[in-house]
C-alpha cells in the first residue's frame, strides 16, 4: 500500500459548457511518480492544472469535487492560491526562462517570497541546479542570459527555478517533448532522483516513456479515468480491454464506448 500526497474526489471540470473531466477520483503516491496517459484532448493537462488552480485561469471555467492536499479542498472559498501555487510547482511543456541570467532564474522565486540573504540565495542556486542535473554545466556562467542556454538546458533551468521555492509535489505537462532524446533523458533521469523528495505527477502522450519512469499510472479517456494502478501491473496485467488496447496501439471502438457509456470527447 501506498501514501496517498493527493487526493482527488469525483472532480468534474467544464470549459464554457463543455465537460472536460467527468467525476475523476484518484490518490497520487507520496514520493512517486505517477504519470497520465491518454490520447490527446483527453483531459491531461486539464486534470493536471486542476492540482494547482491553474485551471482558474481559463475562460468560462466551473468545477466540483474536491482536490484534498494535507486533508484540506483546495478549492475551499479562502484557500490562498499563491501558496497552494507554491507547493504544487509546474514544468510546462515548452522551456519559459525568464528573460534574466541564469542565477536570477533561479533566485527569482526565493527572492520575491523574501529571501534576500546572499549567501543563502547562492546556495539555493547552486543546489537546485545541482539537483535539475545542470550545475556543473552551468557554474562559471552564472550571470549569462538563459536564452543562450540550449533548449534542454533551460528545461533543466525550469526545473531548478520550481525546486527553489520548496515544492512538496512537481507538476510536469509533457516537459520533454520539446527536447532531443538525450535531453529528455536529462530530464526523466532527474525526476527519478528527485522523487524520494517530492510527490510528481507527469504528463505524457509516449507509452515507452510512461514505462520507463512510471510507479503509478493513471489512463485518462474521453474525460473519465479508465483504470489506475501500479505501473508493473497496469502494463503487464491491465483489467479493462479499452486499456489493453491503447497500450497496445489499437483504437478504442466506438462499440467499445458505448458499452462503457463513455460520452463524447472534449
């Protein structure tokens, strides 16, 4: 049995009337890394912004169900976003360096929740970088501009700028399909490490990649949580034949569906 570090109960999310996520009810393992799979416009991204209220922002947004962190909805009326905000950081899927040199990107975040200490902003930096796998890369540029890094090192930056404000869970939306193989190898080999720290959730279209990192799996479809388990026996031994036939690259029949009663896709 696994800690549950999120908790999601029957959360249904509409989008100016269209329902994205329907009755969607899950538990993220503490100090693992649960990756969502599903084909595209099926929910991912949306059920991943829901855990942080990023899902606010978009237009003609409405909810219901609860997201419990700690025992407590975060859609509770009163629930400070910016501090929820803090503590479920999110990779986006392309690399956002802000337009400031290396160190700043890194100290940005500490510095604006009132770090302003030198000497502990410089250790900050240097062990987040360390932990994105990018500081000894990085060390005798500090104070260049982040546009000159490549496009796998600024997602590496991203993931030392979200550690740096102490993060208890990672978001990420597809971090690495911007990235060449070898930088999206960076970057899953560094979720591998830092998940004894942190609770993460990834995002991902690519089965092999779900494979080689995944602990738990959560198969979205059409809005709806098809099957959730633990990664070895989702792959090896999954229950329900819609995620037999995903796994296995076969389309999900429209018989298929309506024997399910699954609805229409968003």
């Amino acid at each position: 049995m696994f800690k549950p570090r999120v908790i999601v109960q029957k959360l249904n999310v509409f989008y100016e009337g269209r329902h994205v996520l329907k009755d969607v009810t899950a538990n993220i393992p503490e100090n693992q890394i649960t990756v969502i799979i599903g084909p595209s416009g099926c929910g991912k991204t949306t059920l991943l912004k829901s855990l942080n209220r990023l899902v606010d922002l978009v237009d003609g947004v409405r909810f219901s169900g609860k997201v419990l962190v700690d025992g407590v909805n975060i859609f509770d009326k009163g629930i400070d976003i910016t501090e929820i905000r803090k503590r479920m950081g999110l990779i986006s899927q392309t690399p956002n360096p802000l337009p400031m040199s290396i160190y700043d990107n890194v100290a940005y975040g500490p510095r604006i929740h009132g770090t302003k200490d030198r000497e502990e902003l410089n250790q900050t930096v240097e062990q987040c970088l360390q932990a994105a796998g990018l500081w000894d890369e990085v060390k005798n540029r500090l104070g260049e501009p982040a546009s000159k890094l490549s496009i796998g090192q600024q997602q590496r930056l991203c993931l030392a700028r979200a550690l740096a404000v102490k993060p208890e869970v990672l978001l990420c939306d597809e971090p690495t399909s911007a990235l060449d193989p070898v930088s999206a190898e960076h970057i899953e080999r560094q979720l591998t490490i830092l998940k004894k720290d942190y609770t993460i959730v990834f995002v991902t279209h690519i089965l092999r990649q779900a494979k080689r990192i995944a602990d738990y799996v959560i198969f979205l479809y059409l809005g709806e949580i098809i099957e959730q388990g633990k990664a070895e026996m989702f792959f090896t031994k999954p229950k329900d034949p819609r995620t037999r036939a995903y796994i296995e690259g076969k389309s999900i029949t429209i018989t298929e569906v309506k024997k399910t009663g699954i609805g229409e896709a968003h």
